[in-house]
C-alpha cells in the first residue's frame, strides 16, 4: 500500500512494539522518562527505532514549558538523541534509509537520530558521544522461533541446539555490556523475537548473577534490578520462574508466546 511504502504506516506485530513503549514508558516515575538520550544497541531495519523516536518526541513535547511551545525555537527545544547500531554496511544503509522515511528531521520532533555503522559491542561509554546516555533498547539477534509468519523457523522449533546456545552467548555479552559499560544508564530493556528460556530467562538470569558486585558507582551496593513495566500492568503473560529467577523477578518479564 502506498501509505506503508511512504513510512505514513509501519506495520508491526504488537510484541514487536512492546519494547519501544516499555524502554520509553515503563518506568513508574514519570519524572525521569523521556529525559537523556538512547541506543538501540541492534538497530536495523528500524522499525523499532522508528518507534521509540515517535514515543520518546511525544514525552518530550509534554514537558516542553508552554512558553517554550509557542516559540517553537530549536535552541529552546528540549531534545533527546537516538544513537543506533548496527554493524552490517547493508542492514545500516535500510536502518538510515528507514529512519530518514519515518522520522521527520525538523523542530517539531523532540529526537535527534543518530545511526552508526558500528558494532554495538565497541561500543566506548568514554566515549563523549554517548555521556548522557540513560537507556539501552538491546533486541540483539535470536533463533527467531516466536516468529509466526517464519513457518521454517518454526518446523526446526528456531534451530538446533548449538545454534541456539551460541545466539544464548552472544546475547548474554551483549547485555553484560549494556549493563556495565555505560554508568548513567538506569533502563535497559532487552527483547527477543525467541521463545527458547535459554535465550531469554536464562540470559536475564545470568546477566543479574554475573553482573552483581561489578557496577561502577559511588554505592557499592548497586546493582541491576527486573522491575514491571508499569504500561503493561495488564499483561497476564509473564516469565518464567526458571534458571534462578524469583517468581517476583519473573513478573518483571514479559511473554507473547
């Protein structure tokens, strides 16, 4: 339809919205939401990037002072900047030429987006690109068993077991990274299109156990916590109480499946 391939409309799965809208609206202090700048950390194509930028600029525009609204100056605007990653020169051209489609580059959008050909893991927090960074949306690669319109993911239940402990790794790096690397971050969330534990609760599980002690900070005691996402306080599906997790813990996840 003309609507999809001008970017008007962006058809997506509900899943596949839920972490966009729990990175930027999960949080039960509405103080802090939509305050810092973004990275989505495995980007391409964009959809959910795309996503995140449109909740992020309608956050932004509420606390814009009213005064400040009607002058519409950019240098009065406040605006929050989405650093993107991908490292597949193909996969970045379709996350740029995505982004470019969907999100509109001009004072009325609260959102700065910042592709980069790079990969997520090399990410530097010293870096002074990334110093006011507060949230990491990491949706990294997965087996892509919970996908229902995959019919041949589905028939070898998302692959074979090597493949899936190996995606199981990668994610766990992943997020370890997310968690440590960058101090001003106090939100990350982290999705899979996988129904497998290994590649959810158990990554999560891990992440939390391999994590405690090592956080930079002035309190020693700091350390990550599973909290529920209060836009979806209503969602009955929930994780697993599975590899260690708590079954206040596993409230903190959510399943489609």
């Amino acid at each position: 339809h003309d609507l999809v391939k001008s970017g008007k409309i962006v058809l997506q799965d509900k899943s596949s919205c839920f972490s966009a809208l729990v990175l930027a609206h999960g949080s039960r202090s509405s103080s802090t939401t939509g305050l810092g700048d973004y990275i989505d950390a495995c980007a391409a194509p964009g959809n959910k990037t795309s996503h995140l930028a449109a909740l992020v600029s309608k956050e932004l525009s509420g606390k814009q002072p009213k005064k400040e609204k009607k002058r519409r100056n950019a240098n009065n605007n406040i605006k929050s900047e989405i650093f993107a990653f991908d490292r597949s020169s193909k996969r970045v051209k379709i996350l740029r030429d995505r982004l470019g489609a969907m999100v509109p580059d001009d004072d009325a959008m609260r959102v700065h987006m910042n592709p980069l050909h790079q990969d997520f893991l090399s990410a530097d927090a010293s870096d002074g690109r990334f110093a006011s960074v507060r949230s990491i949306l990491l949706d990294p690669s997965c087996s892509g068993s919970g996908i229902v319109n995959a019919p041949d993911r589905q028939a070898d239940g998302g692959g074979s077991d090597s493949r899936i402990k190996s995606l199981a790794n990668f994610q766990l790096v992943a997020l370890k990274h997310a968690m440590l690397s960058f101090p001003k971050v106090d939100r990350i969330v982290y999705s899979t299109c996988s129904v497998h534990e290994e590649e959810n609760e158990e990554v999560v599980a891990t992440a939390l156990k391999e994590t405690t002690g090592e956080m930079e900070g002035e309190d020693d005691n700091m350390h990550w916590v599973l909290t529920k996402p209060a836009c979806l306080d209503h969602w009955e599906r929930r994780g697993r109480v599975a590899a260690g997790l708590t079954a206040g813990e596993a409230e903190g996840l959510i399943r489609a499946d």
